[in-house]
C-alpha cells in the first residue's frame, strides 16, 4: 500500500471534485455524471479526501468538512499566485537577483506584457499537473480568473491611464521616462479646472531623466507643475524597474464617472494599487498590478527608503 498523500497533494489532484463538493454536497452518482468521470474514479477520490479530513459523508451524500474548505481556499490562493508567477517570470528575469522584491506583489496580480494579446496571456496560465483527469479543466478555468488576462487591456500604458483615471494621489520612482505616460500623468494632473480634483504626484527621477523632463518635455511638465500638484524629486542611482503607489477614487467622483472602460476591466476596484513596471530600451515591456495589503504596505516602505537619499527639485503648493 502506498502512503497517504498530503493534503496540498490531495487537495491539487482531486481540485474538481473539491470544487464540485463545494458548489453543494451530492452523493457518487451525481458526481459521476456531473464530473464526467467513471464511478471508481469518484469513490477512490472520495475515500481519499474522507480519510484526510477534507471531506465527509452525511445522508448519503459528501459535502466538504470545514477543513476542507480552508484547504480549498488556500490552494485557489496560491494557485492564483503561481499563475502570477509563471506569467510574470519574463518581466521578472529582467530585475538584477540582487533587487530585494516582496512575494505579495504576485497575490491577486494583473499581470500585462506590452505587446501581447488576451490569449496570450490565458495561454501563460496554464498548469500540467493531474490525476484521474479530474483537476485540468479546472486549473485552466481558474488560471483565467485569476489573472483576469481574457477582459484585461493588453497594453501597459493603457493600464497605467486607467489607473490615473481614478487616482487621487500618486507617488512612484521611474528609471526613466516614456513619452506616452509622461503625457498621462500631466493630463490626470491637469485634468480639471479646479485645483482640489486633479491628481496629486510626487515623483523621484535620476538625473538625466529629470533633464529629460525639463528639456523634452518642457511644456507639458511646465503645466502640471503650475498647478502646485506636483512634488520632483532627483534620486542619486536609478531604480532597475518603476514603481507606483496610486490611492484611487471611491466611485463617487466626477473623475470616476468620467473614466472609460478600461479601468473597469482590470477588476480590482477602488482601493490603492500598486504597480511594478519593468522597462529597457525600448519603453515599458510590462507591468504588475496589485491591490494586495502586504504588497502595499512593502510598495509604501521600499519608496520611503528611495525617498530618503533623494533631493527636492520642487514642492506642491499649498495655498
């Protein structure tokens, strides 16, 4: 007799049936026709998940113990931050080893490569792990919820307007600058005749992009800084990817009402949003999006410490 599998085993082989229980309880003829599965493939899953504690029988039918449940949970948790993973592992290659990055930038990420399509990121999302033929169909099925990746703009900068349709406040570290997002940033700055409802940004540069700014984008730049919205900030060493914290509208705002559909799509809501944006040569070649806790909290600290050997260029007025 083989040994017992654990739990995480249990609970990524027999995932379907997990799922299936979860729905609403049923009895071994239900879930074979339900699962499409043979009959001893259902009792041998059955056995397997009663004998670990994850599922148990109560008048004729199985249902998921407590135990199970939190299994399950925590299993589509982690599922979704391994999707996150495998999508984001060519943007992440391009980050030195060295660059200190906090696992929850991953949970419940967006994760969006330039360049790419909407099945291009449902085809990263796969897994190839199975048994019985049970958990495949689902691991697919739950790899495009998770990263949203078939409703998602396929566009970073997109990304990064929509979020400045609703944001409020801005504070973020650049390696360098983009025309295009240089361009948002003003216009969410300036969107608005009125002073309080305008995005406010604070933003650290190395030098040569902070002379990019002036010069290049002199006009531009010019404008958003004589709304006193804004705070430049110089950082002696560059950044190896971008980094944003953006506090965002609650829905009830004028701008919120105004922004298109693409800032819906990324379904994340209205709380505070991080993004990591990975850059080369050529722009911005991706970006991760979160509005995990942790993730924030880690985004807000690694920015105070870039902000501790920066240098004031300018200050947001305060009349």
């Amino acid at each position: 007799m083989g040994r017992e599998p654990t739990v995480f085993e249990a609970v990524r082989s027999r995932e379907t049936l997990l799922q299936r229980l979860a729905n609403q309880p049923a009895g071994p003829d239900d879930l074979t026709a339900d699962l499409e599965a043979s009959r001893s493939t259902v009792d041998r899953g059955l056995s397997e998940l009663q004998r670990i504690g994850l599922v148990e029988q109560a008048g004729g039918r199985y249902r998921l113990s407590h135990a199970g449940t939190l299994a399950l949970a925590e299993f589509d948790r982690l599922s979704t931050q391994f999707d996150a993973l495998v999508d984001s592992r060519d943007l992440l290659a391009s980050i030195p080893a060295a660059v200190s990055l906090d696992p929850s930038v991953l949970e419940n990420a967006t994760v969006v490569h330039a360049g790419a399509t909407a099945a291009d990121h449902s085809a990263r999302g796969g897994g190839d792990g199975e048994s019985d033929g049970e958990s495949e169909g689902e691991r697919q099925t739950a790899a495009e919820t998770a990263t949203n990746t078939s409703e998602s703009p396929t566009d970073p900068q997109q990304v990064f307007k929509s979020l400045l349709e609703t944001g409020t406040r801005l504070r973020g570290v650049a390696p360098g600058l983009e025309h295009d997002l240089v361009t948002a940033v003003c216009d969410a700055i300036c969107s608005t005749e009125t002073g309080s409802d305008g995005l406010e940004v604070e933003f650290a540069l190395p030098g040569d992009a902070v002379e990019t700014l002036v010069t290049t984008f002199r006009e531009p730049a010019g404008t958003a800084l004589e709304t006193g919205r804004v705070a430049l900030f110089q950082t002696p060493e560059p950044l190896p990817h971008g980094l944003a914290v953006i506090e965002r509208d609650d829905g009830d705002g004028d701008r919120d009402r105004d922004r298109n559909d693409s800032a819906a799509e990324l379904d994340i809501g209205d709380d505070p949003v991080i993004v990591l944006a990975v850059c080369d040569e050529s722009g911005v070649r991706g970006v991760i999006v979160t509005d995990d806790a942790d993730a924030l909290e880690w985004a807000r600290t690694r920015l105070d410490e870039v902000w501790a050997d920066t240098e004031s260029l300018s200050a947001p007025h305060n009349p």
